[in-house]
C-alpha cells in the first residue's frame, strides 16, 4: 500500500493502463502539455505522445462522441470531461449514440469507452462549476455509472471501467482531488460495481456517495460518542445499483439513512429507498431518510455553500431522528 | 433548382479512371436502391414496416457513386435516411427488409429497425436517427483510421439540416485541427424535415460551411453519378493520403417527403417537376446508352431483374420469425 493522493491514484491508473495496453487513448481539454485543469493527466503526454493523448478543442459533443467512434472501431478510449457539469454539453452523445449503441446494432458493437467527469461542490466553484451530474445519467439503460470515494477506489474503479467492454461514467469528485490514502498499487483489479462496506455497526445504515463517504464515517464517529453504532456503505456503482449487502444490513439494523451531494428528486437514494422499502419493508423501524443539497442551484458564497453541503453533523441528526 | 459541378468534381489526378464495368455496377447499384426502396414503400403501405420509414429516393447517385470509392476496411457513418448507404455497402436485402419488419432475422434481430439499419462488419458504424448525431461518431472512427496507419477512411453522410447543429461544426472543427481522413458528404436535398434550406439557413450553398474551416470542400451535381465519383475518389486520395478531411456537398432532391407520413406538399410543383426530370437513374441511363454500353431494352431488363430481386427479398423477408417475447437476451444485447 502506498500513501498518494486521489489525484495521483487517477493519474496511476491512467498510466498504467495505457503502458499496458497501446490501444488506449484519452481525449479533453487541457489535458496534453499542460497535465490537464487538476493535473490529473500530468506527464501523459510527455509519455505517451500526441496521437494517444490528445488535447481537444472545448467541444464535448465532439470529443465524446469521436470517443464512441474509436470504441466501436478497435480503441479503448477515454474522455475526460473537465467540469461533471459540462456533461450537460454532450448529453445527446452519452445517452442516445453511447448507451444505445450496442443495443441498436442487435449486439454486434462493442464500445469500451470511459468517460471520467470531475465534478463536485465545496471548492467555492459556483452553480456552473459545482454539480456532480450523476441523476441525469441514472434513468438510462446501458450505461455504467461508479463514483469513486477514496483514492483507492479511483485508482481500481478507473483500471477496471478501462477494462470494462462497455460504456463507463466514472464520477470523480475535485473536493477529494487532494485527500491522501492508502493506495494497493499493482493491486489485483477490484469489482467495478456494487457497494463496499466500511465501518460495522448494529443500530443504523448510512449509505453514501462521493465526498459524502468521508462525511457519513465522521458521522459514524458523533454517533459512536453517543454509544450509536452506525453501519457505513460506499453504494460505489449507481448503475447497476447492487443493494443487496445492503437490504441485509437494513434487516439487522432497521434504519436507513441514504446521502449524496444531489438535489433531492431524482436522486440515487429515492432508488436505494424504494429497493430497500421493497426488499425489506418489515424490517424497517422508521421510513428510510435522505440527506441531500437542497432544490437549488449551489451557491457561490462560502457560508452558504458551507450550509448546503451534507455535514457529518446533519447526518448524524438525521440518524437519531429516526432512533 | 442548382446542380453545379465544380472543376474539382471532374478532374482529379490520382483518381482511378470509371471502367465500362464500373459504369454498369453504378447503374445497377442505383437501380438497386430505387427498387428496394419503392419496394419498401409498397411494404410499409401493407403494414410490414411500422413506426416511421424514411426514403431516398432521387439521391441514388450519392450512395453509389461514393459506395464506388471506398474499400472495404473503411467506415461508413449515415442517418435515418440511409437504406441506400447499406446496400452500397453491399448488406444483403433480405435481412434489410427483415430488420424494417421487425423480424428476428433482421440485420439487427428487429431490435434496431429502419432508422438503425447497420452491420459493423461491412464497415458501417451506425444509423443515426438525431440530425448531426453520427458525425462526432465519424471523428472518432476518422481518428483509428489516423491511428491505425493503413490508409482507412472515415466517410460521415448527412442531410443538409444537420449543418445548421452544433455537432457538425464540432466535428468539422475536429476533423481539421486533427488532419483526420474523414469525408463530410453532405446531400443537399433542401430540405430540413418540412421545411425548404431558405427558411432556416443563411444561403444554399452548404460549401461555404466548410471555408470556415478552411477544410478542402467541392461542390457536385448530386445526381450525376460520375460527378460523385470523381469528386469523392478525388478528396479520398488525400484522405489516405494523410491530407486531411474534406466536405464534399452533393446538390440532390429528395423524390418524396420527409418520412412516409408526409405527401411533402409543402414544395413548389415545378421545383418537383424540375427536379424529377433530373432523376440521377434517368439521366445514367441516357448516359449508357449514349456510351452503347446498354440499350434500352437492356436497362428495362437489369430495372425488372432488380425489382424482381427486391421484391422476392422482400417477401422472404416477411416469411421470417417475430421475435419471441421473453426469449430475447436484453442483458447481452445491451452489454458487452
């Protein structure tokens, strides 16, 4: 295990993967000469040369959609979409010729494609600049969504999306870009979908997304002060959304409390909520909770901002409550 | 009504002269796709194609003249209007006609239909059914034919409409800053949907999208077969050349409407009448026959042969299985 950065894990599964294997190659803005907007492609093109990291113009329709033209003609490409919210730019790429592709040529293409979107609230960014985009992507079939929440997952998320055969979102979050952790560098390559569960406990669920892991374990910490014993999971995939390891946990602790850093309607804890009320109704104590931004647009101003986000203390409120 | 050959379209060094048998291989292939699609036409009014068709018509001389051009590791990317795209491509008619029926024999197993009609392995990379939709597609394969080394081309077919989308001046804008080997084709037909080029563009003349981008572009009559040729072999010499992309716009007319919904009465009768006495088989024939490479008698003959083929394709096509409700693998079909 090695101590690095969220951002360097990105930037080590990215290497490693195209030294492996040439016939992989990333496109986006920023990224050649200039190591991308948050460094996460630094040295790759010294390394790896123009053809194979390729420095577009500001044009995500084009670039991710060109991504779809290489997938399905022999290459593995990778599109990194500086700020989540300009998926809002290439929207019809991703969901009507990316995830439907496959499925309209009557399973005859494959499209091993990533796209890596960096998005995220906290670092004072604005409603533009702060989303983190995955509820626009969670109501289309054939697509693969994961959300990193640690330096290790980035790194072992990002190995197995490129080697995954079909279209991968990786939601990266530029509020982790600098949190450091243990990293298994060369490590064996990890499950790309379901939940992970991080921290036992008897008497809650919290289930998290993104920045909002780290949130609901310091959570868990308030809460073991008060002698609360809060089971924490990463949900890691939201497409497929793999909930059984968690239903089981519901059904021995009774209480769920689900958090991501989204508007509330749409969001992937109304999905978790409605599977888990399915699977384990019975066993629930309380109604499942939601800690979520609210419904607006983020806000510039950091005590405002500071105030939308899920804090481990509204979490742990939101626990209780429910006790 | 406009059908300009610009110098470029007819001379061309490097460009592999029409052999006599080229000649009647563009004439059969364009009589191929009228009588396969007036054969899809006389199906869908039977009820065998559902949902929406949308038929070419009058642009014949694209898809065959251009078809000529490729060889056979290059990709081919086009839009809901592309049923002659494939056939150039040489996809078989009978699982053509079986896929617009929704029959499990279909090209695509029924899943896809007529605005999806493809077969990656001939080389096509998709039907695209939102207008620009497939040329961002078309970049990216431009970009393995780059990689790849071997002289591949990428050619992108679209309607006239499409140019007014953000998607094609992204792609346009890509193809040049990269050099890629990618062929804008661009079929003028005038008309976006319902409505004529001149309610929803600046100028007819779509060529002058591609100055813009200082991209090699040529301008040819669209319903000369020829002309198509020679331009398109010409601006895919460079291509392969490591040259660059180029837009070549194709001044053609569509015979029908937009989709099998619309009589197209939205268009001025002479300007239909103009057109249709410019139909791209008509006038090929004329040329044939000047050259004594067929007769009269003899283009009837290859015409009902062709009719027969589609026909009888056709119907083999409506004798195959529907798909079976719950025996249909979702799962792989939409994943790898």
């Amino acid at each position: 295990m090695q101590e690095i950065t969220y951002r360097e894990a990105i930037l080590a599964a990215l290497q490693e993967e195209m030294r492996r294997d040439d016939k992989i190659l990333i496109m986006g803005e920023d990224i050649g000469p200039s190591g991308g907007p948050f460094k996460t492609c630094q040295g790759l093109y010294e390394e790896f040369g123009p053809m194979r990291v390729r420095d577009t113009p500001i044009a995500e329709t084009g670039f991710v959609g060109a991504a779809l033209g290489l997938a399905i003609t022999g290459y593995r490409p990778i599109a990194e979409i500086m700020f989540a919210d300009f998926l809002g730019v290439c929207f019809d790429q991703v969901v009507n010729s990316i995830a439907k592709h496959r499925f309209m040529s009557g399973g005859k293409v494959k499209a091993p494609l990533v796209i890596r979107a960096i998005g995220g609230a906290g670092l004072r960014f604005a409603a533009q600049h702060s989303q983190t985009g995955e509820s626009w992507f969670l109501s289309v079939p054939g697509l693969t969504i994961v959300c990193p929440s640690s330096p290790n997952e980035a790194y072992g998320m990002l190995r197995a999306a490129i080697r995954y055969d079909n279209p991968v979102v990786v939601f990266e979050h530029k509020a982790l870009l600098s949190t450091k952790g243990p990293v298994d560098i060369g490590g064996p390559i990890p499950a790309l979908t379901g939940p992970a569960m991080l921290r036992e406990g008897r008497d809650a669920t919290i289930v998290a997304s993104l920045a909002m892991v780290g949130r609901s374990l310091a959570a868990a910490e308030l809460l073991a002060r008060d002698g609360i014993a809060a089971e924490v999971f990463d949900i890691r995939s939201l497409r497929p959304m793999v909930t059984g390891p968690i239903v089981e946990s519901v059904k021995k602790t009774n209480i769920l409390v689900a958090v991501e850093e989204q508007a509330q309607v749409g969001g992937w804890t109304a999905e978790l909520a409605a599977q888990v009320t399915e699977a384990a109704f019975d066993y629930l104590d309380a109604p499942p909770a939601r800690v979520t931004l609210p419904d607006h647009p983020v806000p510039y101003s950091p005590p405002l901002e500071d105030s939308v986000i899920p804090s481990p203390e509204r979490i742990a409120a939101t626990v209780k409550s429910l006790l | 009504m406009k059908a300009k050959t610009t110098k470029a379209a007819r001379a061309a060094p490097g460009v592999k002269p029409l052999t006599d048998e080229d000649r009647l291989a563009l004439f059969r292939m364009m009589v191929r796709i009228r009588e396969f699609e007036e054969e899809v036409q006389r199906s869908y009014l039977e009820g065998l194609v559902h949902g929406t068709t949308h038929l070419c018509q009058g642009q014949e001389a694209v898809a065959a003249g251009t078809g000529l051009v490729f060889r056979e590791d290059d990709y081919v990317g086009y839009t809901y209007r592309g049923h002659g795209h494939c056939l150039a491509r040489g996809m078989d008619e009978e699982a053509a006609f079986a896929e617009l029926f929704g029959r499990t024999t279909g090209v695509c197993g029924g899943v896809g239909g007529s605005m999806h009609l493809t077969d990656i392995d001939k080389g096509l990379i998709g039907a695209f059914g939102i207008v620009g939709g497939g040329l961002p597609v078309s970049v990216g394969a431009g970009v393995t034919a780059q990689m790849n080394g071997r002289g591949q081309l990428s050619a992108a077919f679209f309607g006239d409409g499409a140019t007014n989308i953000g998607a094609f001046h992204e792609s346009m804008n890509i193809a040049q800053v990269w050099k890629l080997p990618v062929l804008f084709i661009c079929e003028n037909n005038l008309y976006g949907e319902f409505t004529r080029i001149n309610h929803t563009t600046p100028y007819e003349d779509l060529i002058k999208r591609a100055r813009g981008y200082e991209m090699n572009a040529v301008q040819v009559d669209g319903n000369d077969v020829e002309a198509v040729y020679n331009a398109t072999a010409a601006c895919a010499a460079r291509a392969r050349a490591g040259e660059g992309p180029s837009f070549i716009e194709c001044m053609t007319y569509r015979h029908r409407g937009h989709s099998r919904t619309d009589p197209a009465k939205y268009r001025d009768p002479k300007e239909v009448e103009a057109w249709l006495a410019r139909d791209p088989l008509t006038l090929y024939e004329a040329a044939l026959i000047k050259r004594k490479l067929l007769t009269k008698a003899g283009a009837e003959a290859l015409i009902a042969e062709e009719r027969a083929r589609q026909r009888a394709a056709s119907e083999r096509a409506a004798a195959g299985p529907w798909p079976e409700v719950g025996a249909v693998d979702y799962e792989t079909l939409t994943f790898a």
